[in-house]
C-alpha cells in the first residue's frame, strides 16, 4: 500500500499545500515551526480518522473554521480519502471514495500505519496503559474482530461503572440484578481479549527479537511478557477472573471502579532477563522502542497483507550515530516511509537511494530533492 498524493487545506500551519510522495523513502525537511509533522499527522488521519496527539479542533488553522484532508492509497486499486472537520458542527466527515464513512471502527485496519514519535518513551517508562493502547493499536489493525470486542468491552466498563456507583448510593434489587448481568458480559467479553492478547504476544516475540536483533545485534535478548488477572496462567482464566470478581466486589462497590479485567493489564519489557521498565538504559530504552514500531509494521504487514505506511517523527536526533545509522539501513527493508528532519546535512548516515525524497517545507513553500 502507498499514499501517492496527500493534500491539506487549513490544516495547521498549511493553508493549502499539495505533495507528491515516492513509494521509498521520503524525508520531510524543515526547521522547527514549518508543518513537519503536520504531514504527518494528516497522513495518520487519513489511515485512523484521528490525530495521533491532538483534537479536531486544535488542527485547524488559526481563524479558520474548518480543514480538510485528502490523500490517495494505491495498492491493488485506487482509493481516494477525504476527512473534513468544521469547527461550527464541531464534526468530522470521513469519505472513501467519496462514500461516508460514519464509524470509526470501519476504517480501522483498512490502511495499516505505524507511527514512531518522541512521545513513544510512555510506551516502556510510562504507566500500563501506554502498553495496553500499543497492543490494542495492533491488535486492532490486524483484527476486526479483536476491535469490536474491545469496543463492547469498553461499554461494559463504562455502564457496570454506573451501575457500581448506584449500589454505593444505595442498595436495591434491581442493581444488584444488573450488575450480576454486566459483571457476566465484562468476564466473557474479558476472557476474549485476554486469549486474544495471550495469542498475539506469542507471535509478535518473534518480531521484536528480530527487530531488535537488526539494530543492536545478537548481544542482547529482548523479551515481552504478558501480565495479567493478577499472574494467572492460562488454564485458570474464567475461573481465576470469576474468583478475583467476586473477592473484589465490595471493593467495587465502595469505589465505583471496575478493579478486574485485561484494562488493568500489564506487558512487562526485559532485555537479558532484566526489567526495561526498572533498570534499562535510555539506549535501551529507546532501541526497545524503535523494535516495537518494526516489528508492529512487519506483524501488521503478515497478518494483514497490506504493506503499512511507516511514519518517523524526529527520531534520529535522539540516537547515537552507531543506532541510528542501523536503522536507517532498516529502513531499507521497509518499502514506503516518511521521515522528518531538521536538516538533511545533519545525518549524513542516512542513505537517499535515487528514488527517495527529500521534501523541504519553507514558510509554506515545498521544494523537491
């Protein structure tokens, strides 16, 4: 899959800017302030219907009262994408060839991405979540199914929340009927996502060590464990979560907290058998990040069978020139990228083969390289 053509109007700092990608690599090069990783961002929405840091609102361009977005994917056909946000319905239109899209959902997994920011330092030094929202991204994008699971389980959580917070108002029957009925929904909906995960973190080890592996080498063993229900193994599931359900109800109830299930999950990062999370080095840290993107894009490439646009966002000025120039050579085996920078001259270990792009944005001027 390849986003041939991308335009923006009065998104960000681009009133209306028409690009032309290569399907190899393509360096967005600019200074700081000049709409970089707006492209980028603009090509997220296009993939996902949403920013991947911001709200609808914040992207349109100051005094404007609307933006638009469109882009081109080929693959074994041409589709076109237009997302249009108006500040005054405070709503957003996603087309497909100019056929609506109204739910979210529906587009998820169709154009794969993968995205490696700054800001993916949360993901192995930040809180659970961060990791649960990784695996759930991929997961997602490779699964419908695992999507829409996922969504029904968030329902559940939200109205067994409000029905747990009625009960610390006061007791009644019928509460205590309907929280039986989600608490049923929640252990089925939750066993689901945890065999799902269980399944997923078996197969994308392998790319993670891989991934690694092309990076920094053979010296250090990366691994991924998936924690959860307390440290239950997988023969005991349902009943462990029926059990840990139960013991926690009061608790529950007194908090008005759904204190069970895969959103309380964790994924524990080791490098040589010791926890990323505790003792890794900032290197580690971020070679482990960098790994994770690959091998998101390689699983998401297998199991879907569409090539995933790969989106870099200011990653090498963070590297050592020996990281740094080993994945740029990774890069290589990736197909379509894009990639932002400063300035060119600054990274002289990226290698430009002749069909790549340099793309320089100037005070809203583009010039090609």
């Amino acid at each position: 899959m390849i986003l041939s053509r991308l335009s923006l109007r009065n998104f960000r700092i681009h009133k209306n800017i028409n690009l032309t990608f290569s399907d190899t690599l393509n360096y967005i090069v600019g200074g700081n302030g000049q709409g970089k990783t707006s492209v980028l961002e603009a090509a997220y929405y296009l993939c996902t219907t949403k920013s991947f840091y911001a709200k609808d609102i914040e992207a349109v361009s100051f005094s404007d009262n609307d933006f638009e977005v469109n882009g081109f994917f080929n693959d074994i056909t041409e589709d076109k994408i237009r997302v249009f946000f108006s500040v005054q319905e405070n709503h957003k239109y996603y087309f497909q060839n100019e056929k609506l899209i109204s739910r979210s959902s529906q587009v998820i997994g169709k154009f794969p991405v993968v995205i490696l920011t700054p800001a993916d330092h949360a993901i192995t030094q930040g809180s659970p979540a961060e990791r649960r929202k990784l695996v759930d991204s991929v997961i997602s994008q490779a699964s419908s199914t695992y999507l829409n699971i996922l969504l029904d389980y968030n329902k559940t959580l939200k109205q067994r929340s409000v029905v747990l917070n009625r009960l610390r108002e006061g007791f009644s029957k019928s509460a205590v009927a309907e929280l039986d009925a989600w608490t049923e929904k929640l252990i089925e909906n939750g066993v689901e996502l945890i065999n799902y995960r269980n399944n997923f973190i078996k197969r994308f080890s392998t790319y993670i060590s891989e991934s690694y592996n092309k990076i920094i080498g053979n010296k250090e063993n990366p691994t991924i464990q998936y924690y959860f229900l307390d440290g239950c193994s997988e023969d005991e599931i349902v009943n462990t979560f029926k059990s840990l359900i139960e013991d926690k109800r009061n608790e529950e109830i007194r908090r008005s907290v759904n204190l069970v299930g895969p959103h309380r999950d964790d994924f524990i990062f080791t490098i040589n058998e010791i926890n990323l999370r505790t003792y890794g080095s900032q290197g580690q840290h971020k070679t482990f990040q960098t790994a994770l993107r690959f091998a998101e894009f390689f699983y998401l490439k297998d199991a879907s069978g569409k090539t995933p646009i790969f989106l870099l966002d200011d990653v090498f000025g963070e590297l050592d020139a020996y990281r740094a120039g080993k994945i740029s050579e990774y890069l290589k085996e990736v197909g379509q990228a894009f990639i932002t920078l400063t300035d060119f001259a600054d990274f002289s270990f990226l290698k430009k083969d002749e069909k790549d792009l340099i793309i320089k944005l100037d005070n809203g001027n583009i010039a090609y390289a």
